[in-house]
C-alpha cells in the first residue's frame, strides 16, 4: 500500500522524465504490477510527448538587455523621492488611525463602536494609501 501511494505521487514526474533514474525504474516496477498506475502513467505519458511537440515561444532579441536597462533608469530616476513620499503618507496615515482609535475607544466606551469606528478608518487608511500608490504610478513611472 505504502509502494502504491509513493508511486501514485511520482506518476507525473515520470511520465515527463523528471524523475532520477532510480525513482523512474521504482515507478515502472510498480507500474508493471499495478493496472491502474498502468493506465495513469500511459495517460500522462501521452499529455508528456503531447507537451514536448508544442511549438516553444521565441523571445525577442536583447529583450533582457532592454529590461535591464530600463530597470536600471527607473531605478536611478529622480523620481525615487515620489516612492518615498507614499511610503511616509501611508506610515503616517497608519500612525494616525491607530492613534485616532485609542481616542475614540476611550471615548466611545462601547465595544461594538469602537470596533466600528477602528474598522472604518483602517480602510480609510488602506483606500488613501492606494489611492496615493496609484496617482505616484500613473505621472508616468511605467516600466
């Protein structure tokens, strides 16, 4: 049982030779003994050769070159100091919210209103933050 449940995970990876030779001769031996593991190696087999006889996509010429390159002057843009500006919005909008919950839970004095309240504006954080991410995004920093 043991040798049948081991096998029956392996199938895949033998069918699509991806199995070192030891692990591959175990599969087929049981393979050979067990009709149902039979079939399923056959089957993934086919789907194997099937795979291989797919045309391979070809990549343009110097395409990681290009992205490289364009990394790189994203990366040493001035426009740097915009990534780091939403980070400090998004911090300081954090601070407040979490500060803004202590004052209204001692206010409020009710579980459920405090909960509201807090669950308001953390999403009120998180949408403000997206949106400033999004606006940093969109003046023109497209990889």
């Amino acid at each position: 049982m043991k040798e049948h449940e081991v096998s029956r995970e392996t199938l895949t990876l033998a069918a699509a030779g991806a199995l070192d030779p030891e692990e591959s001769r175990r599969v087929q031996q049981h393979a050979e003994t067990c009709e149902a593991c039979r079939r399923e190696l056959e089957v993934w087999g086919s789907y194997a050769r099937g795979l291989q006889q797919l045309p391979q996509p070809e990549f343009p010429r110097g395409l990681a070159q290009r992205t490289q390159a364009r990394v790189i002057e994203q990366t040493a843009s001035p426009h740097r100091s915009g990534d780091v500006a939403v980070i400090g919005a998004a911090v300081f909008a954090g601070i407040t919210s979490v500060a803004s919950w202590l004052v209204l839970r001692e206010v409020a004095g009710s579980v459920l209103m405090w909960s509201v309240i807090w669950t308001a504006a953390a999403w009120t954080t998180a949408g403000a933050a997206g949106l400033l991410l999004r606006a940093s995004r969109n003046s023109g920093r497209v990889l």
